[in-house]
C-alpha cells in the first residue's frame, strides 16, 4: 500500500508543478488556450508526464522511503535462501532476475516496483521474514514476481495517465469557469482561474484515485493467482491465511499493510487491496 501511496503522491506533486509551470506561461507569456481541443491536448501531454515520471522514479523511491537494503552479496543462509527462490521464480515467470532487498518493518510486508519487467525490484521486511515460514514466503515471493511478469506498474501508469488527463482537463475547465464567471476576468488566465483550478485538481486526483485503486485491488487477485502457480496454490492460501491472522487480532481497519486489510465500504473504495477473505476465496474456488 505504502508503495502505491508513494507513487500517487509523485504523481500529484508532479501534476501541481505542471500546472503552476502552466500557469506561468499562460501568465507571462500570454498564451490561451482557446479552445477544449488545445485544453485536451495539453491536459493528455500533462497527465502522461506526470505518470510517466512517476514510474521511472518509482523504484529509487521506494529504495529511499523505505529503506531497502539490497541482497548483492549474501551474507547469511536467509539472504541466500532468497535470492535463489527469486531467481527460480522469475525464470519459470521468464523474466530478468530483479533486485532483491530487505527492509526493516516489524510488519509482514513486501512489495515489487520499477519502469519494466526486466528491471524491477522486489523486497520483503524483516517482519515478514520473522512471521512467515519459508513456504509462505515463497508464495509472498511469488506474488510480487508476478506482479512483475503481469507488467503492472506499467499498465497502472497507463491508467493514471488516462486518469490525469480528465483531471487536467476538467480542472482547466472549472478554472477558466471560475475565473470569467466569477471573477469577471477576460484578459488571460487570472489568479482565480489558478487557485480554482489547483483546488479541483486535487478534489478530482482524490475522487479519480477510486478508479486507480479498483485496478489495483484487481491486478492482486491476479497476483495472487500467478503466485500460487509459482509457489503451489495451498502455500498462497496459508501465506493470506497468516497474514489474516496476524492482522485481525490487532484490530487495525485504519492500516493497510502490502496484502491488504479489511476495512469499511468507503474506505474499501480507495485501498488498494481486496480484503483478505475475497482473496483466500477466490483462490479456493479456482482449486474447486
């Protein structure tokens, strides 16, 4: 979740310095955009820079926010035990061997970030490695390298790119409404259209990040299903069944960890993840 998080947040912030960037040639330069035509392109220019850019940064980020440490000589039986389980799972998914690393949370947590399949990082914390046997973290292991094979960063930076563009779009237009219609200003883009264009920018990327997240909460189940093809479906039901049972008892609905918990209808709307149950099912019909 933190992940997904990290890159919606880059995203955004590369959207708002965009659109002061915007702003500041419509301004000085007195360049209008005349037209919903011209405003659709440059919001589709806009929007994929930003999800573009995201991605490309995303594995440093989360190198960097989260404090990966990367397995490049193994120092222990653990650290060796891992690098080979992710090596035999990304041959049998045919991909390149991504880097591996391990980062220190006290949570069972991992997840797999980078621009490509064939350049992609994946990384457990040390919580996981602490709670799980090591069957359950080779179907974990199986879930992120799946992740990987399935292109889904990718494919999410798509999305959000389409995503973008209706945000920028839309937000252009209540600005450009706000600031002729309210504010009376014909000449260029005045300071009200900004201010109303910035606020709908972010009241929007809030409401479209339902879209995101549904695709995400869908390409899990889909991991999951590669996972239990790489490691054996019975060790990716008992490494959900774990993780369930390390959650519930804690009774945390407010914090979403890297496989998901369970929360309230709304807040079911912008997790990333499906609740562990619908995915313990889902693979156990796909068993029927």
């Amino acid at each position: 979740m933190r992940r997904i998080i990290l890159f919606l947040a880059t995203n955004l912030a590369v959207m708002v310095v965009l659109s002061v960037v915007l702003y500041i040639i419509q301004s000085v330069f007195g360049v209008r955009l005349g037209n919903n035509g011209q405003m659709l392109l440059m919001a589709a220019l806009f929007g994929f820079a930003g999800s573009l850019i995201s991605l490309f940064m995303s594995k440093s980020m989360a190198k960097r926010s989260m404090g990966v440490q990367l397995i490049e000589q193994p120092s222990n039986d653990t650290e060796r035990w891992l690098l080979s389980v992710v090596q035999q799972e990304a041959r049998q998914a045919g991909i390149e061997m991504p880097e591996v690393g391990i980062f220190d949370s006290p949570d069972p947590n991992a997840f797999a970030t980078g621009w490509n399949r064939n350049d992609a990082l994946v990384a457990v914390s040390t919580g996981l490695l602490r709670s799980m046997t090591q069957d359950e973290v080779e179907a974990v292991l199986g879930h992120e390298i799946s992740h990987v094979a399935n292109g889904d960063m990718v494919t999410l930076t798509l999305i959000q790119g389409v995503v973008n563009t209706f945000v920028f779009f839309f937000s252009m237009v209540i600005g450009r409404f706000v600031d002729r219609v309210i504010f009376k200003n014909e000449e260029g883009a005045g300071i009200g259209y900004f201010i109303s264009q910035m606020l709908a920018q972010v009241v929007l990327s809030f409401l479209a990040s339902m879209i995101v997240m549904w695709f995400s909460r869908w390409r899990e189940f889909r991991a999951d299903a590669g996972g239990a093809r790489l490691a054996g479906r019975e060790k990716m039901i008992a490494a959900l069944e774990r993780l369930k049972s390390v959650h519930e008892p804690a009774q945390m609905p407010a914090e979403m960890a890297a496989f998901g918990i369970r929360g309230g209808k709304v807040a079911q709307l912008f997790s990333s993840h499906p609740p562990l149950d619908d995915r313990i099912a889902a693979l156990q019909q796909a068993r029927g």
